[in-house]
C-alpha cells in the first residue's frame, strides 16, 4: 500500500502526523510519503519526506502552496491520500473527483474553534457561513478521522469516519527515567497562557506557601502573549521553586516533566477545550503521574473513575488550590494515584490501540 500524508501548515516533525502516523505506517511495512513544508528531500525514520517551500503566510500558501500540493498529488498515483489542515479540503474534493481515494484528518473542529479566534469581524462572520456549508459538503463524499470523539457531534451527515485520539507512544515514553523530585512538584507543558491556567496555578502554589506548604514548579511551553510573559517574570520573585524552561524539544521537556509528581492539564471552557482531550493528560499518565484537570464531562471518566488525579472547576480557584494541597500532603493518595495511573495506559489508552483502528480503516477504504 502507497500512502501520501499532507500537510501545509504542520512542522515536519508534528507528533500526531509524523511520528505517530507516518512513522508507525512505515514501520508496518506501508510505503508512506510526508508531503510538508520542509528545506529539502528526505528519507526520514523510513518516511519519504517531499519538500514544500516554507511560507508562514496564509494568502501565500493559497496563491502558491496548494496549487504546488495540488500538482504533485495528480501526477503521483498513491492508494490513499491523508491530508491534515482545513485549507487542504478543496484539495481533497478534486482529488476525489479524479477518482482518488482521501482522507481528511480533523485535528481540530474548526467552526468551534473560529469563534475564539483572533480574526477581524467581518472575515469571521463570513468564515462562520461559508466553511460549514464547504466541509457538509465535501465531508458528505469523503472519509473523515476525527482527533476527538466529540467532533462527530457537529458532522453526524459523515458517512465514513473513525475516531483516532491523540493517545501516547508508551515505547517512548517507558524510556524516560521517571525517578521523581524529593521535594512535592508539579509540572506543566504546552502553551503557556491564562486560557490554560498559568494564572490561576501560579496563584494557588501562592497560597500554599503562605501555608508552609512548599510546591516546586516546572513550567516548559511557549509564551505567545506579553501579559502571559509578565505574569511569569512577577511569580519568579514571589515563589521560592518556580522554573521556567521556555520552549523546549519533546524529549528534552518530557525527561523533565517525568521528574514531577503531579501533571497540571488545566483548561478554560472554551468552547473547543471542552470536547477535546488534552493529549499531555495521558502523557502524563505515562510518567505516573497523577493529574489536576478541568471538570469538562469527558474528562471525568478518564480522571475520576480510574482514581487517577481530580477534575475542578477551572473557574473556581479554590477547587484547584484544594486538590494541589490534598496531593502535596497526603503521601498515601499520591503514590495510589501514581501507580493507578501507570496501570489504565497500556489498557485502555495507548497509540498502539490507535493505530490498529487506523489500519483497519485504511483497508476498509481503499
């Protein structure tokens, strides 16, 4: 079987595509090529990796990107194109039209996501009318993967789809020294905002202080908003344990993390947090480490039932605040938590169930 994956917006090294993907596809015994915005041609982890020239620019990609991803997707003949970002589905519709057989893949469901967005008014409003008619009607007549169970709520019209969850690689993840800090610590990794609570974390670990409970805080993650950046340089001064690594390779943040005793998975209820899953709640959960989540319905029965860690409001201070205490100072919860936590992943929650479901998928399909 031939596989073409595209992306036009996607790193060539994105977890969810290349590595979990690509990577297994090819391991599998799958001819499989990445087509993204890379430097140059390359074999890479037994993936061919064909070149788009970078462009950060949405109107450059739609000028000069897709008409290139358009081109090289007619003259090469593979048994399934897999194609990652919106801006790629009309791609994927004249694709089909040739006869070709594809496969949108939806990270993210993006009219939800459209209302957060920093876009100006009249550009949004317009986005908000067009896009679902576009995708109701192309999705109608393709194969859809969903990166979240709750997308298909909004695209019931989808004759041909599968759930694929952004679950761990527990191979990776067995690797990594795990042996935790002698101090009580949290960590953190992933964007770094108010929207995914560095507020609200900062301000409890605050609070415990003042109670004489020590928290030591490894915070790793990019910083894209200046308020986000003071507030990080002002709680350096106040608590005594708190570091700030800053953007970080994968394996690099993860043999920090690893080190903590509890995973911070904390979100505000946007309405596209609320229906998908943080996929470094289950990372976590691979370093035993119990976790602090929002209280989002589908969220709890990973978190609650498994007795895993505590699910709080996330608009409630206290509750979080209340939860890192309990942790911090009952060693007995902590380690039972800890080891509940390692023993859910391999049977319920891992890449390797994933990867079945996509593989079948593919035969299904083509």
């Amino acid at each position: 079987m031939k596989v073409c994956h595209i992306s036009s917006v996607h790193d060539s090294k994105d977890i969810r595509i290349f590595k979990k993907q690509c990577v297994s596809l090819a391991s599998s015994g799958v001819d499989v090529t990445f087509l993204v915005q890379e430097d140059s041609d390359e074999k890479r982890d037994g993936v061919n990796i064909k070149a788009l020239k970078k462009r950060s620019n949405g109107l450059a990609r739609l000028l000069f990107t897709l008409p290139a991803v358009l081109m090289f997707t007619l003259r090469n003949k593979f048994d399934i194109y897999h194609a990652h970002d919106p801006e790629l589905i009309p791609i994927l519709f004249i694709l089909k039209l040739f006869g070709r057989t594809v496969v949108y893949d939806m990270h993210e469901n993006f009219p939800r996501q459209l209302k957060t967005k920093n876009v100006h008014p009249l550009v949004k409003k317009s986005l908000s009318i067009i896009w679902p008619a576009i995708e109701k009607f192309v999705f109608k007549r393709i194969n859809v993967v969903y990166a979240e169970t709750s997308y298909k709520e909004d695209y019931q019209y989808v004759r041909s789809a599968i759930d694929l969850l952004n679950m761990p690689l527990l191979g990776e993840l067995s690797a990594i020294d795990k042996t935790k800090h002698k101090e009580f610590s949290i960590g953190y990794v992933g964007g770094v905002c108010k929207e995914r609570y560095l507020d609200g974390t900062l301000k409890a670990i605050e609070k415990l202080e003042k109670k004489g409970i020590k928290v030591r805080f490894d915070c790793i993650g990019p910083v894209y908003f200046e308020e986000s950046k003071q507030c990080i340089e002002a709680y350096k001064k106040k608590l005594s344990n708190f570091n700030f690594y800053g953007q970080l390779p994968p394996k690099e943040a993860w043999e920090i993390i690893a080190k903590c005793h509890v995973g911070v998975a904390m979100l505000l209820p946007l309405p596209n947090y609320v229906g998908s899953y943080p996929t470094k709640l289950f990372e976590y959960l691979g370093m035993k480490m119990p976790v602090i989540t929002s209280n989002f319905e589908l969220y709890k029965p990973i978190v609650e039932d498994n007795n895993v860690g505590f699910c709080v409001d996330p608009l409630n201070d206290e509750e979080f605040e209340v939860a890192l205490e309990k942790l911090a100072t009952d060693p007995e919860l902590l380690n039972l938590m800890s080891q509940n936590s390692e023993a859910i992943l391999e049977k319920k929650y891992s890449w390797d169930i994933e990867f079945k479901k996509l593989t079948e998928f593919y035969k299904t399909i083509k």
